[in-house]
C-alpha cells in the first residue's frame, strides 16, 4: 500500500540522469551573463580563487552564522609540514527576536558575541583576521563585499536584504570596539570546501546537506562570464536550492510537496531544497502519515493533534526511525509520544515511509552533484577524474543512511569520476578561516609577485627617455668624432636606391643569419607582368660548425651552394650573387663588409676583422668547382626594408624582430659624416642591438637581465638586444621564474632539473602560453613538456612572467623605433611624416601581442608621424636578390 501510495518518490536511474542533465542545463544558464537574470541556479561567484596549499599560516577569527546556533571560533594554522590546525569554538544561541527582528539588531547580536569570545579566550589585545561565514545566498563583487538576495532557513530580519553585509558587521564591530579586520564573506559550502581542502588538495567541491542544502566547486574562470578575466578558477556558490523554482522539475513534484511549499514561509522558492533538505523532511513525512491516516491506512484512521501539527516530526525523528537495529522500537517510542498509539504494521509503514522520503532525497543530491562532477571533468578535458568532495550537514552526518546511499548513486551516475567523499569535521567555521588565510597568503604572494615584475613596467616617461638616449646614440654613429666609440654603429651599407620596377634576370641569394641557411635561386621580371619568382632549400648549421673555425664554416656554405646548384641544374651558370649576413659588418663598399663581432650564438674563430666576402670567394676557389659574381653584402634589415620597399615605394626602414634585434633606414647622405659624398640617400645599418652598451639604459636593466647578460656568449655586448630579441626572452623568464621558485612562490619551491637548465625556455613557448585563446590546462601542458609540474595558479604566474617581458621588450622596440620615425620626420622638415616600416622575424610574425604593443608605442611616442607596417614575406632572401638586381642597374646606369 505505501509503495502504491508513494510510487512518485520513486526515481529511476533514467529519471535521475534526467534531473542531470537539467541541472547541468542550469549552471550554464547561471554562469551566463545574459541568461543568468533568468535563472534559478544563481552561480554565485564567491571570489575565492584558490585552495589551500600547506603553506598557510597564522591565528583567525571566524563567525557562523546560518544554522540553528550561532558559532565564534579561533583558529590557529600551524606552517609545521604537518598541515596541522588548532580550533577553538563557542557556541551561542541563535534567538528568535534575533533571526526574526532588524538587521541592526541581528548584527550588534554578533558583534556582542564576537566581544565575549575575545574576552575569553584574551585576545582583546590583538588584531586579528576574521573569516564571516553567511549561508545565505550573497551576490559578491570581492572577496569581503556581499550583498543579501534572499533570506532561507526561517531566517526573517528586516532591512538587511539587498544591504552588503561585510560593512554591517563592520559597523557593528565599531561601535563595540572590536579590533577585527573583516577579510571574507563565506558561504557554508564553500567554508566546508576550504575545509576539506586544507586536508585533502584533490578536494574542489563542497556539498552541505543538513538543515538547508547547497554545493560549490571551483570553476574555470573563462566559463564565468559574471567576473572579469579568465585566467584561473573560482569557486562558484551554485544555491541549488532553488533549482526547479522555474517549474523544472514540476513533474517529480508530489502532492506533499505542493503541500508544504504553500505552508512555508516562502512559497515558490528554494523547490529543490524543500524535496531534499533536512528541514522539511520531517514536515514531508507527517503530511503523507497525515493523509495514510485520513484514508483509514494507519492508526485505524484516527488523526492525533500532533500529526495536524506543522513541524511535529523533524529530522531527528525521521533519523531515528530508520536506524537498523533499533529503528522500530524507536518508530514505536516517536509515535506513541504523538499520541498515535501504533500497531506493529504501522511501524513498519511508517518506517517505510520514512526510507522513501530520505532516499528520494539522497537520489535528488546524487543527481545535482553528478552534474557537477561531469563539469568538473569536462572542463578539465579528461576521460577519467580522480577528485574529493567535502561534505557537511546534519542530515548527512547524523541519518543512519543517507551518506552510503548518497555515495553509490553518485558512483552509478558518474562511473568516470573516482570520487572520495571527505567528512568535514571542523566544517565552515575552519572554512572561513582556512579563506582568510589563503586570502593572506595570496595577498602576501601578490605583493612579492608585483615586486619582482615591477621593473617590467616602463612608464611612459621612461619610454620617452629611452627615445631620446636612442636619438643621441643614432646621432654618435654618424659622426665622425664619435663613431668609433658609439654603441649604435650606424654602419653604411652602400645600398643606395630602393627597387624602381625595371630591376630583371636571374639572381642567387644567400641567407645566413640564425641556426638554418638558405640558399635561393629568385627570377625577377619586370614591365607589366612585373613578378618575382623564387626556389629555395635550407640547410642546417650544426653548432660545432657555428663555434668552429672560420674556414670550416665557409666550407660549409659553399658545400649547400654546391647542393643547390646541383639540385637546380645550374652548376655552370655564372650568376650574380646577393650574400644576406645578418650580422654587424663594416662596409667599405657594396661587396666588402668586415665583420665587428658575432652575435646570436655564432662564435666561429678567425672571421672578426675579416672580409667575409673575402672569405666566401677563397672557400668557393678552395672547392674549385664553380664561380659566382658576389655583388652585395647585406644585412637582414636591409633585405626586408628592400622587399617591402619593391611593394611600397614609401618603405624606407626595414626591421627585424625575431631571434635578433636591429633596424636600418635611408639615410641622408649629408648626415652620413664617415662616407664621402653628400648627395642622395644611403641604407644605414642602425645594429642598434648594442645600444646601452655604455651603461645609458642602466637604470632599466633588471637584475634578470644582468643574469642572462652574465650567462651569454657576450656579456657585456648587445644589451639591447638581450632586452628585446627572441633569443633572450625565454631566458629572461626563466630567470624570474628561478626567484620566484625560490621565494617559494612557484612551483612548490621546487627548482626542477629542467628549470636549472639554461635555453629551456624557448621564445616559442613564450608566444604558445601567451596566446589569448589558450586555456591554463594548455598552458600547464607546455609546463609539463618543460619538467615543469605546475597548478593552475602556476599557470597565472608563469603567463603573467611571460606577458611582463615581451611587453617590456615590444615598448622598448617601440621607444626605439620612434627615435628613428622621428629624425626621419625632422630631417625632411615636415610637420607630418608618412612612412612604411617592413617588418620581419619571428617574435613580430608569431607573438600574440608583440606587433600591436609595438605598433602603440611608436605611436604613442611619435604622434606627428603616420607610420604603416608591411610584414615581409620572405623578407631577406628576397631582398638580397632585389639588392643585388639594384646594384647591378645602377652599375650600368654608371657605366652608360
């Protein structure tokens, strides 16, 4: 008969994967700024974004409020390596002219109380941190900011709803006195969290099922569209309670359900908690025996005034009379003291009904909390998820069932999550402290994190000062007097007209300038059909050839060239050849370039001081195979600023952000003080890589970058360029994260072996970790493919590191940049100047935001010029050829 009468409460695993889905329906719907207005999962963002981490330490305060008794507790959090925590607690009563009365009533309640706890425990003297545990559902915008949506749990106090509650308590502490500094608003669940926690780090849900129910996890922060950012996760306060509030779940609505919603003190709120919460399960128990009763089913149909009495049976009772053993003399003892004198079948119905009402209420919870799991694991993008829920509430600790039914539903509903379920012992008090004291070392943690990145952030007024050091150190270059010792080498180039449409015929070019070699055959027609077309084939440089001798490495390019050629078809032919060398030379003329010094990690022995195209012509008559008519030496920067300046005859300034850093422009030849003539233009090869060389931009080098100097192949050389290139970024971050390891701010304070080793962290992985649609678990991918076994809060700091430096080094590219539009500027005499810059390199092709910040910069720093920025395809090889097809036009122009 019960079972016929009960049938409805009945949920089949069909119907509860159902519920499932709904509410996973639902929490999308919250964490959604446009449908969150309309949903009934609220998805409250608690902004507590991380889970304790062992390191936490210090005496707190905490307040509960939420229950049917008002708690203060001490905690203490000992940094021992044992994890361990001291709590002391005191409970107050919570009174009915207090919960049911004004809101200023309510809070010098708690103050008064807060004052008493300190009095005992002699903490007057101190101030310390306090934790506020409100199980009400808040709208939080900070971590100590909340405002009250709605009171639950027979809480009534006027003129607090809609108010923040942290500056109530504030006042009221205040006024009495107290010296506490109120640092979080804590819902229960989330202090049960915290709790669990604490002790358990695989712990990221927290569930309350006791007198009210609710649950929060930590969610990623992209998926919350209520908070801004999305690095990282917070933990989201779901209220549950209210699923269903919408009529959602109308159809699993019994009878006694409706029944006890219209005689609550908030109708057609908080559904799902009134089918599943500890206080109405009593209440849901006595309307069905009342209406068995009615029917002639129990009690020979005689109907006592307790069981027409609201909230007679309670949680207790219902607890008691499921108990194993003795849960039908308990059943007995419960009716006869309501007066309903029971026959042994109407305490095995009772009892029955009773299992039911729970079960029901298990199975509900189970299906609510599935739906979280199945996020919790979908977000991490696994197929399997091991994770801990912590647990509280009345219903759950102290019903003789519900926890076991309550785990195995769960695992028949998620066979893919292994969940351990963790009895909060201490439960949201602890809580409350555990997230203040997170709150402090998190904030502790901010303070060291922003001090060692503050160098990083160049104010505009330094930018300024950069430009201008830039334009003076420009300056010293082309003077005679000065150009010996200027750190900007300002080298001429002897490149002296950019391409003019008529260049044609067939050109080899060269490419050397990083780890691989290029050699290209490049066919250019002009006229109408005006094209270039070109062929090319890389060769790789082994290390020991880059640090070899001299002669080995020339060897070497001339062996590829003879690859090529043969590969081609064209060993015979004797064509003219462009030699693309990106590194600094001093060029006597077009086909003569001495080299200064090497850079990015070349260190070949005997070619300083030397003519490299010198070089070039005695290896390939060494090999005797072939002969090439070298015409040009050139620079990258060169190369790029002509292939650009083939599209756009207003490029006039060719940059190279990759491994290395440099620029060259077209310069007036008046102004070039070290070369005869002063008609026309001429290129000019900045090698600004060695500006600060002389100490002018000490003030902004960091102790990092002296790090990564004192490692290199050059100290001392390049500074820079060591500020600003591909090849020593990686290098710089790598450097940070070291002393933030150190400081214990990262990774554990674990320095693993691969951190240690330097180059680890190439640029690429910088540009990978930096790009905006790439999720922390991504970024912890790249971690662990470096050694590296980060949390998610790592991830935040390591993107953090790597956004600080390739800001830093964009604005630094920037300031000089501006130097060079500006003097262009100035020297044409114009108020406005228009202007094409051609861009190559890896670091301005492949970083997510290097060419905006740039490109900001130069025009924050040069407002009077329009600048245009034209990436190179194919920059240098390309541009050695169009080079080398200029020189030639130009030499029959003289010759003619």
């Amino acid at each position: 008969q019960v079972d016929r009468y009960l049938y409805h409460m009945r949920l089949s695993d069909d119907v509860l994967l159902d519920v499932m889905a709904r509410f996973q329906a639902e929490m999308v719907k919250g964490l959604g700024k446009d449908t969150n207005p309309t949903a009934t999962v609220k998805m409250l963002p608690s902004f507590v974004r991380s889970l304790p981490d062992g390191t936490e330490k210090g005496e707190f305060l905490a307040v509960d409020l939420g229950g049917s008794q008002f708690r203060a507790h001490q905690v203490k959090v000992f940094d021992d390596g044992k994890q361990s925590s001291q709590l002391e607690s005191k409970f107050y009563p919570s009174p009915k002219e207090v919960i049911q009365g004004n809101g200023a009533e309510l809070f010098d309640y708690i103050a008064d109380c807060l004052v008493d706890f300190m009095e005992t425990k002699n903490l007057k003297h101190k101030k310390l941190p306090l934790g506020f545990t409100f199980s009400f559902p808040c709208k939080q915008t900070k971590l100590d900011k909340g405002v009250l949506l709605s009171w639950t749990k027979h809480f009534k106090v006027r003129g607090v709803q809609d108010t923040d509650v942290v500056s109530s308590l504030r006042k009221a502490l205040q006024k009495h006195k107290a010296n506490l500094d109120v640092l979080a608003l804590v819902n229960d669940t989330v202090g049960t969290m915290m709790t669990c926690g604490y002790d358990d780090p695989r712990c990221e849900v927290g569930v309350i099922i006791g007198t009210g129910t609710n649950a929060c996890y930590m969610e990623e922060m992209r998926h919350i569209d209520l908070v801004e950012g999305d690095e990282g996760r917070m933990c989201i306060n779901t209220e549950w309670g209210a699923f269903g509030d919408d009529g959602a779940l109308d159809d699993l609505r019994t009878e006694f359900d409706r029944e006890l919603d219209l005689g609550s003190l908030n109708p057609g709120k908080q559904l799902f908690e009134k089918m599943i919460s500890g206080l109405y399960l009593g209440e849901l128990v006595r309307l069905i025996l009342l209406k068995m009763t009615k029917e002639g089913l129990l009690f020979n149909g005689k109907v006592s005034t307790a069981l027409l009495t609201k909230g007679k049976i309670e949680m207790k009772h219902v607890s008691a009379m499921e108990k194993y053993k003795e849960g039908l003399s308990n059943t007995k003892e419960i009716l006869t003291e309501l007066n309903l004198f029971p026959s042994e079948e109407d305490c095995i119905a009772v009892q029955h009904v009773c299992t039911i009402v729970s079960f029901r209420s298990a199975n509900l919870c189970a299906a609510a909390l599935a739906a979280i799991l199945t996020r919790l694991r979908e977000n991490k993008k696994l197929l399997r998820m091991r994770t801990t829920v912590g647990i509280d509430g009345g219903l759950y600790k102290t019903h003789p069932q519900y926890a076991k039914r309550l785990h195995k539903v769960v695992r028949r509903l998620v066979p893919n999550c292994d969940v351990r379920f963790l009895l909060s012992l201490s439960g949201s008090g602890k809580g409350a402290a555990m997230v203040t004291a997170v709150a402090y070392r998190l904030a502790a943690q901010r303070n060291k994190i922003d001090a060692a990145l503050a160098p990083f952030l160049l104010s505009l007024e330094t930018l300024r000062e950069v430009k201008n050091k830039m334009r003076t150190e420009l300056e010293y270059g082309l003077k005679r007097e000065t150009q010996a010792s200027a750190t900007v080498k300002m080298l001429p180039t002897y490149v002296c007209g950019t391409p003019d449409g008529t260049e044609k015929g067939k050109f080899l070019a060269l490419d050397l300038g990083g780890t691989n070699f290029r050699v290209l055959l490049v066919k250019i027609r002009s006229g109408r059909r005006r094209s270039v077309q070109m062929y090319n084939k890389i060769f790789a440089i082994p290390l020991e050839i880059m640090q070899g001798t001299g002669e080995e490495l020339f060897d070497h390019i001339v062996q590829c060239i003879a690859d090529f050629l043969e590969y081609m078809g064209i060993k015979g032919a004797r064509l003219p050849l462009g030699f693309t060398f990106s590194f600094p030379c001093r060029q006597a003329s077009i086909d003569k370039g001495t080299l200064v010094g090497w850079t990015k990690g070349f260190k070949a022995t005997d070619c300083e001081g030397e003519d490299v195209v010198d070089m070039l012509r005695e290896a390939i008559r060494r090999r005797n195979e072939f002969d090439l008519d070298i015409v040009a030496v050139v620079n990258d920067t060169v190369g790029t600023m002509m292939t650009c300046g083939y599209e756009d005859p207003n490029c006039e300034i060719g940059l190279i952000a990759g491994t290395g850093s440099n620029v060259c422009y077209m310069e007036d030849m008046k102004n070039i003080e070290i070369v005869e003539g002063n008609e026309g233009k001429m290129c000019i090869n900045t090698e600004w890589g060695g500006f600060g060389d002389n100490g002018c931009i000490d003030n902004i080098r960091t102790k990092y970058d002296k790090e990564v100097d004192e490692g290199s192949l050059n100290p001392g050389k390049q500074r820079y360029e060591k500020m600003t290139s591909g090849m020593y970024l990686g290098e710089i971050v790598r450097q940070i994260l070291i002393d933030l390891t150190k400081q214990g701010l990262l990774f554990r304070g674990q320095i693993s072996e691969s951190l240690r080793k330097r180059g680890i962290f190439e640029t690429k992985f910088l540009s990978q970790i930096e790009s905006d649609r790439l999720a922390l678990l991504q970024v912890r991918r790249i971690l662990q493919q470096l050694g590296l076994d980060s949390t998610c809060d790592d991830s935040i700091i390591v993107k953090e590191v790597c956004g600080a430096v390739s800001k830093r080094a964009a604005q630094l590219c920037g300031a000089g940049l501006a130097a060079i539009v500006e003097k262009k500027r100035e020297d044409r005499g114009v108020e406005h100047l228009q202007i094409t810059v051609g861009v190559d390199g890896t670091l301005y092709k492949l970083h997510p935001h290097f060419s905006r910040v740039l490109q900001e910069t130069v025009k924050e720093l040069a407002p009077q010029c329009d600048v245009t920025f034209m990436l190179s395809e194919d920059g240098s090889g390309k541009g050695a050829a169009l080079i080398t097809a200029v020189a030639k036009r130009l030499h029959n122009v003289g010759q003619k």
